[in-house]
C-alpha cells in the first residue's frame, strides 16, 4: 500500500517562502510521476505542479508559474515544492498525488491520481 506524507506547511507572510515535503513508502516512487495540488476554502482542488518519473519534465499550473517549483529526489523517495514569493491567495491546504499510470509525465487532473497525501496547511499572511 502506497503512503504519502506531506510536511513543511505553516504560517508565513506574504512574500516569504515554504518548502513543501512528500514522502512517500510502498510502491516504486521512482516509476511514478508525481504532483502537487491546492485547495483553498470554499474552492475546488487544483493543480499547481507535477514532475515526470524521472524528473526531467515539470509542469506548472497558471497560479504558480515563475514562483513554484517541484523537484524530486528518487533515493529519498521524496519530492519537494519550493514556493517563493507566497501570496494570501496561496493559502491553501497542499496535497501530494502519485499519478496512476507508470512512467508518466505526472498528473495534472486529480482524476489522474490514485494516491493522495493527507494534506499539509499554508496559510499567507498580509
């Protein structure tokens, strides 16, 4: 059974940065894209970043393009989001998703995720 657990969310003013963790048992991460998605109060979950199996391909939603970016360390079964220059509208709970197909270029549909992390909060303040 495939685990994820996300880590390194908090509170942080508007401008700073986070870096988001998902770590991941069960499985071989390493065949697997991975993605990272958002949902705010109110709001449906959306995509914000997925990294291909091998790293080598990283897409982007609207929202964190230029700011966001995800990176995977296959020896560590981990892969990262490193968010800079946060907003209020990033305030969101962050989920981590291991992509269904194997060898993919990492979900950017949630229907495209077969695991899902519990979730980590980010909450910018103005």
């Amino acid at each position: 059974q495939v685990q994820l657990v996300e880590s390194g969310g908090g509170l942080v003013q508007a401008g700073g940065s986070l870096r988001l963790s998902c770590a991941a048992s069960g499985g071989t991460f390493s065949n697997y894209g991975m993605s990272w998605f958002r949902q705010a109060p109110g709001k449906e979950r959306e995509f914000v970043a997925a990294v291909s199996w091998s790293g080598g391909v990283r897409r982007y939603g609207d929202s964190a393009k230029g700011r966001f970016a995800i990176s995977r360390d296959n020896a560590k079964n981990t892969v990262y989001l490193q968010m800079n220059s946060l907003k209020p509208e990033d305030t969101a709970v962050y989920y981590c998703a291991r992509e269904a197909k194997i060898y993919g270029l990492g979900a950017t549909l949630r229907d495209s995720c077969d695991y899902w992390g519990q979730g980590t909060q980010v909450t910018v303040s103005s």
